[in-house]
C-alpha cells in the first residue's frame, strides 16, 4: 500500500466516522455527537500510530521492562563475536536470514534493522503491518518501506527470533543490521578496527 493509498484509507475511515456521527446525532445532543466522533477518531489515530512504530514501541517496552526487572530471557543467544573493519571503513557480517545466507552492513545510525525486497523475496518474508507503509531516512533521503518480521536471523554466533525489520526497494542490494538488533546485546563496542558484540547472560531476575 503506497502513502497515498494510505491516506485514502485514514480519509475513507474518518469519513466514515463523520457519516456515521450525523446519523447518530439525530438522537443524540450535538455536544455528545461531537465527543463519540472525536473519540473514533482518536482510536484510529492510535492503532496507525502503533501499527506504523511497532518495533520502536517494542524496543522501547523491553527497555523500560528490563530497567523494572521484568524481563524475560535475553532475545540475543550465542556467544560473544569479533567483526574486523573492512576496506570501505565499514562493519560487515554474513548472516542467515530464516535459513538463507546473506551479508549485512553494522549499520549504528538505523534504528530497525532493514533488508532488500529482492533478499525479502529470496527468505521468504511477507510485509505486515496491515499494509501500512513506514518511512526510513537513508543515504538517498527519506523512503517508504514495508514492516515485516524475520523468524530466526542467525549473525555469526549470534541467534534472534522474531526480528523486526523494514523492508525497501531503495535499500538495492544492502541490508542494514540496526540498533533493534544491537540493543539486545549486553554490549557492543569499537576498539580500533575492531567492533565486539556480546550477547547477554542467561540469568534469572
């Protein structure tokens, strides 16, 4: 679903809300009318919002519930990994995306990790997110993408289940491991040319 689709949907939805709302107002006292309409409008309001930034949302939850001592057991699984730096000064990884090998860019500055329709199609990934399309700021500017979910991605040592990620024709042919990944790491640093990942311990809260 393009932006402009989109749009037609939200447009369509409050519209019927408004059809809706003057039916209703035959009965109803025009201050109560005007509450109920905005009330419905509020809740679509909300389920774009969540349905558009759900893995922010869920980064920010695991946050705030492993901060309270609330979380569950470490996302991340696998042992510590060392990444050297390549000749273009970046942080590259081969990776398994639900079974099919693929290579991946250490991409800090992401916030969702975000992969090629073309490597989408090769793993077998569907878009999600009820059709709605994200937007994601890259090196060619600002793009629409497509919310979607990988079912085990395996980096290195390093394994994650239902992983995240956005999916883009404007990626071409690079995929971009984001901070959603990084994270659920214990820790990941830089020393020189070298970045150290390192997954969190298996431990009861």
């Amino acid at each position: 679903m393009s932006g402009g689709d989109t749009a037609s949907l939200v447009y369509s939805l409050l519209l019927l809300v408004l059809v809706g709302s003057a039916l209703v107002s035959r009965t109803l006292p025009i201050g109560q009318t005007l509450k109920m309409a905005l009330g419905w409008v509020g809740i679509f309001a909300l389920i774009f919002l969540l349905v558009s930034f759900r893995p922010e949302i869920r980064v920010i939850w695991q946050r705030v519930t492993e901060e309270l001592g609330f979380g569950g057991q470490p996302a991340i699984s696998g042992s510590p990994m060392t990444l050297r730096k390549s000749d273009d000064g970046h942080f590259w990884v081969a990776a398994d995306v639900n079974g099919r090998p693929m290579r991946f860019l250490v991409d800090s500055g992401a916030t969702v990790t975000a992969i090629s329709a073309q490597a989408a199609r090769a793993a077998g990934i569907e878009p999600g997110g009820l059709g709605l399309k994200t937007v994601i700021e890259t090196a060619n500017g600002i793009v629409e993408a497509d919310r979607a979910t990988i079912s085990e991605l395996q980096v290195g040592s390093l394994r994650i289940r239902d992983h995240d990620i956005v999916i883009s024709d404007a990626l071409g042919d690079t995929n971009l491991l984001g901070m959603n990944f990084l994270s659920e790491l214990e820790s990941w640093r830089v020393e020189g040319n070298q970045m150290i990942l390192v997954p969190k311990q298996n431990q009861s809260r």
